[in-house]
C-alpha cells in the first residue's frame, strides 16, 4: 500500500546545504493520517513495532533533529499497557550528559538504566496538530498518546558537527540524543487510568500533572531558577526574566516578568496559559532566549538556571566580487555560540546594515563565535553562512574585522501543469538543487505553488541547476522528471514542468 504524506511549508525559500548539515530557511513538518505501517528510520531496534501499532491515527515528522512523532487513541487502560510493554522493549544505549565522564571512571553513564521515558500530562491534550481540523470546522481527533522516537544520523547532522553550528541556537545544540519517550495524557475525560498503569522497570517516569507540581500551580503556571554569569559562575543579581506568549504568527507578547534577587534568583507566578518563550535581559550582557515553558495546561511548572555571558561587538565589510563596496545591506548574527560551546540564542539577534563604504558592526554578541547572514534584494551571499567568527571584548584576543562577498542573482518562474497542457487539480510543490545533486556549499529550495500551479525563486546564485515538481500531499513515483535550468547574474527565466500527476 503506497503512503500518502503531506508535507507543510514553514517557511520558504532558499537552503544552503552546509558541511554535515543541510541549513534551510526551509523546514517541512510532514504529516501523514491513519495507521499505514511506516519503515524504520534508523531508529533504536523495537521503535518501529511501537510506531506501527494499528491504534495509531497520525504520523507527524520533522522539522528538525530527525524526530518523528505518532499519535494513538486507544480504547482503555489495558491497551496503553501493552503499548507500554512493546515501548519497554526498545533498545537504546545509556547516554547522560555525564557520559564520556564515565569512560574515565569520574562518573555513571546514568546507571540506572532507565534509558526510556515516560511523561505524563493532564488530558486532554492540546489540539496542535489537528488545528486543521478545526479550520475545517471538524472537533479535533482525540489524542491519548504520543510515542517520539529519533534518527540518531539525523539529530547529530543537525545538532553535533563540528562546522555544523547552523543549529546552534537551537536547545538541543551539543546535546545527546533524547531517548524515546511516550507523552500519556490522563483525566479529561480519557480512557486512560494513571492508578492501573503498569511501568516498566527501565521507563523514568516525569509527572508533569498539577498535584505532582513541586509549587501552587493552581492559579497559573510557574517559572522559577537562577540567573548566572557564565563566565565567572557569579550570580546576576537585577537582571530581567520575562515569559513572553507566542500566539500563532503574531508577535511576542510580555505577559509577566520579575528581577533577581541578590542570589540571582527569580519567580515567576499565575502565568495564564499559553505557550511561552522566556527571556532574561541584564546591563552589560547579551540578551538571551533561555528556554520555552508549555503551560497550555495552564498549571505548569518549569525550574532552571540561565548562564548570560558579557557583550562584545564584531566589525567588517561587505563587498562585491570586485572588491567594491555594497551599501544598505542587513548583516544578522545567525547562531551564536557563547564561550562554552553552545548555541546563545540572542533576544533579539544582533543586527545592523552596511554604510556607505560596505562598513557594519554587530554590537550586544555574547562573547564566542557566530556566523553572519547578508540579506539584500538581488544578492546572493559568496562567502560560506557556514564561517565561524570570533567574538571578544579581551584586547589581546580582539578578533580581526570581516569581509563578507556578495554575488549578483537570478530569478525562474513558472507553472506545473498537466501532460494535457492544464492547471493541476492538485496542489504541487516545486524543488530546485544544483545540477548533479545537492552538494556541501550548494543553493536549492523548494515552495508550494499557487492555487494555478505558479511558482517563482528569487535570489538564485549563477550555476546549472535542476527543478522537480511533485503533488503535496504526494506517493511514490509522483515527481516530474528533471527540468534543468541555468542561471547567470540578472536573468529571469520563465519555465514550465510538465508533472503526469497533476490532475488525478
């Protein structure tokens, strides 16, 4: 039985594939409703029995880190554990953050070998996912739990190399891979009875329910920690902690915010709910995203400590292939990385635009290294968004100013259309890769078309290059044959990929 996959654009449209890391302005989540059995994707042995259970009703993938996600809707509590059971069987190796520690003999490489995960939530569970159902005017399909798995080859792609910081912002930048985890949601009406579940011996259990909260999160959610210099490890004492609420597109909303005490420490209380983003500002430090709190329940608990490190600012100049200077150009910080090795994600991101001699300066980086993003109309950035630049306010380290090259573009538009001549009936996605494959340093992308098929890229850099289109949601054999195209500064080329497919 062929699969049938839908695949949602987050954002759109250009993809530069880096050294071990494919970097994309583009990230797809594919979704996929129903049991059809799905083949393992270099998971741990047993993951794929857990994934194929025939209680399943759909399968979200992406966008980052390899995760795949499969909901379940089950009858009762018997039949969570027997999933339960099958879960348990999974093979995954004992990785702590202690783990290379213990190759030395300094420490256990979590040695209560628990290497699975259990979470458990008040139900019923957000909608998230069938938000489209609800567009639709449809209840959402009820949802009793979740089974996460990863693709160790995936999640150390993006999050792991050493020239692959493209991710570096990311939480799980550095980090090992999570193990698998089931996310179960009792009370609310669902089939399922915390009291008759079953655990077994090598699943942790995390209790995210209301009456296991460590704090009164009857009247909201909570966020409490300390703030930390991390360099010296001193405690920030006045600095500014503030959940924002992210609500669909719209911006950032302050919802609540305090200041440490003299030991650093912060609390935040009765958060509404919502799902949040906080942040923690301090004088003379860079502003820092330190975490994401779901308190979509609306009596969560989240207890951490944030390391902020000292500003500095990095100079340089942005040029032609000439040599010449090019003014009005927005230059960003893209994944900064702090002295310690890990993603610094900057509230906000440091930013500035070139002068009239090409000139800029990115002042309020934390302290340590961070790649740089050129942006403007009809450019294209020559020199590789995968350099590391070293950050420092220290004389005797100051780093050397930067010179970034930039490169004339061209554009393709066009249409799909059927072996008749036709407008698709079907809604289709375009992708464009250099010719002969995606490479490392290459360009590519890929976007959905109009309503009429109609696509266009902008901001392509000269070179030969290949556009495929495929139906979205699509099956196997469904994209169109290669239509190569070559792309010098300035052209526009109109073209035209004929798809079989299109209207069935």
């Amino acid at each position: 039985m062929k699969r049938e996959t839908r695949r949602m654009a987050l954002t759109l449209c250009f993809a530069v594939v880096l050294s071990f890391v494919a970097v994309a302005a583009l990230a797809l989540v594919e979704f996929s409703e129903g049991n059809t059995p799905v083949r393992n994707m270099g998971w741990p042995n047993g993951a794929e029995a857990v994934a194929n259970l025939p209680e399943r009703v759909m399968s979200v993938s992406g966008p980052w880190g390899g995760v795949s996600r499969f909901l379940f809707r089950c009858e009762n509590t018997a039949q969570f554990n027997e999933a339960l059971r099958k879960f348990s069987a999974i093979r995954a190796p004992r990785i702590a953050k202690d783990s290379r520690l213990a190759l030395d003999g300094q420490g256990t490489a979590d040695a209560d070998g628990k290497t699975l995960l259990l979470v458990v939530h008040d139900g019923p569970r957000p909608p998230e996912w069938f938000e489209h159902d609800r567009k639709a005017g449809k209840e959402p399909a009820r949802v009793d739990w979740v089974f996460e798995v990863r693709s160790p080859l995936s999640y150390y792609m993006d999050f792991s190399g050493p020239l692959g910081h493209s991710l570096s912002d990311h939480p799980r930048y550095g980090q090992p891979v999570p193990p698998p985890r089931i996310d179960v949601y009792v009370g609310g009406g669902g089939p399922i009875e915390w009291e008759k579940v079953n655990v077994p011996n090598n699943v942790r259990v995390v209790d995210l329910r209301m009456e296991s909260a460590p704090a009164d999160v009857k009247n909201g959610g909570v966020v409490c920690g300390a703030v930390y210099d991390m360099a010296t490890y001193q405690c920030v004492a006045g600095a500014t902690v503030t959940a924002l609420v992210q609500i669909t597109t719209q911006p950032l909303k302050a919802v609540a915010s305090t200041h440490t005490d003299e030991n650093g420490a912060f609390e935040i209380t009765a958060i509404p709910p919502g799902y949040y983003e906080v942040n923690v500002q301090a004088g003379g430090y860079a502003g820092r995203k330190a975490g994401a709190f779901d308190n979509r329940s609306g009596h969560a608990y989240l207890d951490f400590d944030a390391l902020i490190i000292k500003t500095a600012s990095l100079k340089g100049a942005v040029m032609d292939d000439k040599g010449n200077p090019i003014p009005g150009v927005k230059v960003t910080a893209q994944n900064p990385m702090a002295i310690d090795g890990f993603g610094y994600q900057c509230a906000p991101a440091p930013s500035a635009t070139t002068n009239a001699q090409g000139g800029f300066e990115l002042v309020s980086l934390p302290e340590g290294y961070t790649g740089i993003r050129c942006e403007a109309p009809s450019l294209y950035q020559q020199t590789s968004m995968a350099e590391l630049y070293k950050v420092s306010s220290w004389k005797w380290d100051k780093p050397e100013d930067v010179r970034v090259v930039m490169t004339g573009t061209g554009v393709v538009r066009g249409k799909v259309v059927g072996k008749d001549g036709k407008t698709p009936t079907r809604s289709f996605m375009v992708d464009i890769e250099p010719k002969g494959g995606s490479k490392i340093g290459s360009w590519g992308g890929s976007m959905n078309c109009k309503a009429d098929g109609a696509f266009e890229f902008k901001g392509i850099p000269p070179g030969e290059y290949a556009l495929t289109a495929h139906p979205n949601p699509m099956k196997e054999g469904e994209t169109s044959e290669p239509k190569p195209v070559t792309i010098t500064t300035g052209c526009e080329l109109e073209v035209e990929i004929v798809n079989d497919h299109a209207s069935e």
